[in-house]
C-alpha cells in the first residue's frame, strides 16, 4: 500500500463575491463573530467578542461555538485578530493547538455602494491531504459569502452548505464516537468543600454568583471568565464561559446556569462532553459567612487520584473568594 505523503505544504483556499453594498458595511457583517449564527450553515451556531478585548481591533478575542450534534455539548474555538486594517481587511488566527488555519477577509470597493468580499483561508498541511481540504472549506467560504450578501438584502438565501466526502466521514465517525460514549461506564465523582469567610452574606452572594469570578476554579492563572453577552447575568440561562489554557491551546468551556434561589444558592451544569452539575451554596455564619460548593461529575476515571483532583479544585476557587472577599 502506498503510503501518504505527509510533507507539509502550504494550503490556500479562497473564494470572493460581488456584493452590491459598500465596503465597510460588508466587511463588518463577515468580520462579525456573531454573524457565525447565519454564515456558517450549522443550526445553534454562534460567535462572541470576549469581554474586555478590543472589538474590532488587533487583539480582539473571539469564541465560536457548535453544539455537538450527539450531545448537549458546546465546541468551541478561540481565535484572536492579528491585523486590522479598518474597512478593508481583518486577519484572525485561531489559538488551539496543530496547524492554524488563518482567515484573511477583506473587502474591496468596486464602487460606492459595491464591493468585491473574499475570505482566504491559509495554512501549512500535509501534501497528501490538500484535495480534500480544498473540497471541504471551498463550499463552506462560499456558503458564508452568500450568507453575508442575503443578510444585507443583496442577495438569494445561500443554498444548504454542500456536504463533502470528508464532512461526511467526520459525521459517521462522530455518531460511531456517540454510541461508543454512551456504553462506555461512567462514575459519579460527588466532592465538596466550604469555607467561613468574615464578609456578609450578601457580599459573599455576589461574588460567587459573578461569572467573572470562575477562573478562581482553574489551574491556569491566565484563565478569564464571563457572562456570554447576550445571555442574562446571574439569572436561569446564563451561560457562563471560562477561556484557559490545555491540551488543545486555548479552550473556552461553558455551564449553563439552570437555578438560582436570591441569596441563598444556585447550580450549573456543564456544557461539556462530560456531564457536570455544580452548586454552591451561601448561609450566615458566626463572624460572616459560609460558603459551600458540591460537585457532581460523571466521570470515565473514578479512582482516588480524580477525586482528589477534583477535591483540591473546590479548595483552590474557596481560597480565591477569601482572598477576594478580605483583600
């Protein structure tokens, strides 16, 4: 059997369309990580500035998610902008792990109320691999151009995005992965800790419940933490983002919060691959306030070395709400 030529090589996909809208107005409706929810042909799509990076500009941070088709899970994928030059061209880098694949849009005015838009994708791949990527992110450009010209009002409503030799093999190795899930054993990891800390309850209260506040959790100390915009604070159905570093370079994970009883408790629930239910709980205490926090994990590793590991996260985020609430 032959083998497959892995040499590296560089891997360009570009598709462009003539659009009859000015250039700015384009390129901001396709540099726009929310137009995910319409340009990318997945339904439960979407996309988001993270809080605090410049919008807009070099040094934005941008997630886009995908619900997994199988499970309840959110995938997700963090990007920065690299280069901007305003009205004209925005350059986005991804920041997980392997070959990133860099998307160049840009937007060239043929006119005042018309421009040429075009998205490049480009990156370093394996030789033998080139064709199928080719056929693969060809169709997706051109379904996110037509997307983009129809949200403007300048064009049809972009066909179904076409389905390639290899997007259908990733969809049956991902139902061949679901019911392998599903038969694999799981364990049920229930951990929890609490701390009295001399602050009110109220305050206590506010902290907790403060997404901001969920990388306390994390090993990563470069780890932030949010509201996804768009999602109401503090209340059932927000969804809270935590973006850290691991395996994968730069993940963003996300729980869901599905109750809240005003200053006394509220739970999540990942929305991971992993089933996940957290709550956490506030009470008066001598001298200020107690806070609680209880995991429930269905985990494939059950053994004492997880559970400790689970343990010891409970402990790092209740030392960093002393700290906070004290400093």
């Amino acid at each position: 059997m032959r083998r497959p030529d892995l040499t590296t090589v560089p891997l360009v996909v570009e598709r462009a369309l003539h659009v009859a809208a000015p250039a700015e107005r384009a390129l901001a409706v396709l540099a726009d990580p929310a137009s995910t929810a319409f340009t990318a042909g997945e339904p439960g799509g979407f996309g988001f500035v993270v809080p605090g990076t410049p919008a807009g500009a070099v040094g934005e941070r941008r997630v886009v998610v995908h619900p997994d088709p199988w499970s309840s899970a959110l995938i997700a994928a963090v990007a920065d902008v690299v280069d901007v030059v305003p009205g004209r061209r925005v350059v986005v880098l991804p920041r997980g792990a392997g070959r990133p694949l860099r998307r160049t849009m840009t937007a060239e005015p043929t006119g005042p109320d018309s421009c040429v838009l075009r998205v490049a994708l480009d990156a370093f791949a394996p030789a033998s691999g080139i064709a199928l990527m080719q056929e693969t992110l060809g169709p997706e450009l051109e379904h996110a151009l037509a997307a983009v010209a129809h949200h403007l009002g300048v064009g049809p409503p972009p066909a179904p995005p076409h389905e390639s030799v290899v997007l259908r093999n990733i969809r049956k190795d991902d139902e061949r992965r679901a019911w392998r899930s599903a038969g694999v054993p799981r364990v049920t990891v229930r951990v929890h800790a609490s701390v009295d800390v001399a602050a009110p309850p109220l305050r206590a209260w506010l902290a907790v419940l403060d997404a901001r506040h969920d990388h306390w959790w994390q090993h990563d100390p470069d780890a932030v933490a949010f509201t996804v915009p768009g999602t109401p604070s503090g209340q059932v159905g927000e969804l809270r983002c935590v973006v850290a570093h691991g395996s994968s370079g730069l993940e963003a994970t996300f729980a869901e919060t599905v109750a809240v009883d005003e200053g006394a408790a509220f739970v999540t629930r990942d929305r991971g691959f992993f089933a996940g239910v957290r709550t956490t709980w506030v009470e008066p205490a001598t001298g200020g306030t107690r806070v609680t926090r209880e995991a429930v994990l269905d985990l494939l590793d059950g053994s004492p070395e997880a559970h400790a590991r689970q343990t010891a996260a409970l402990g790092r985020g209740l030392d960093a709400l002393v700290r906070h609430l004290t400093a």
